[in-house]
C-alpha cells in the first residue's frame, strides 16, 4: 500500500473519476481488453483514464490486457 503522501494523492485521484472506478469495477471480475474496457467506459479519454489507473500503481496493461495489480486487487477489496 502506498505510504507516502505523493502515492496516496495519486490513488486518490485516480479513483476521484467515476469512469476510472467503473474501469477498476471491471477489472475487479476478470483481466479486460483495451476493446471490452472502450466498450462498456467508452472511448472519450480512455488512454488518459489507463494512464492514471497505471501511475497510482493499481492497474498495468500486459499483453494487451489491462489487470489490476496486486496493489490494485487489495485495494478494491478493502473497498467492498
């Protein structure tokens, strides 16, 4: 889990965004395809939404899939 206040300001924002919990949300059933994510959050600023979801360290592309990490995977499920 992050600690400093720069990480945590970081996570913070990047689940400030509705469209990036719905991503997150989606990714916490099964690993997606840039093409399933556009699909369900729509294309307008997808690339930003990934971007930011990647910096806060809770989701990385890999292999043409978007995961969560592991940092990602707990952080949701404290949030359940």
């Amino acid at each position: 889990m992050p600690g400093s206040p720069a990480e945590v300001k970081l996570v913070s924002n990047a689940m400030a965004n509705a469209t990036r919990r719905k991503i997150m949300a989606m990714l916490v059933e099964k690993e997606r395809t840039r093409v399933e994510v556009e699909q369900a959050a729509g294309a307008s600023m997808l690339d930003y939404h990934l971007q930011m979801l990647q910096q806060a360290g809770l989701a990385i592309i890999k292999d043409g899939l978007i995961v969560l990490t592991d940092f990602g995977k707990n952080f949701m499920e404290t949030k359940a």
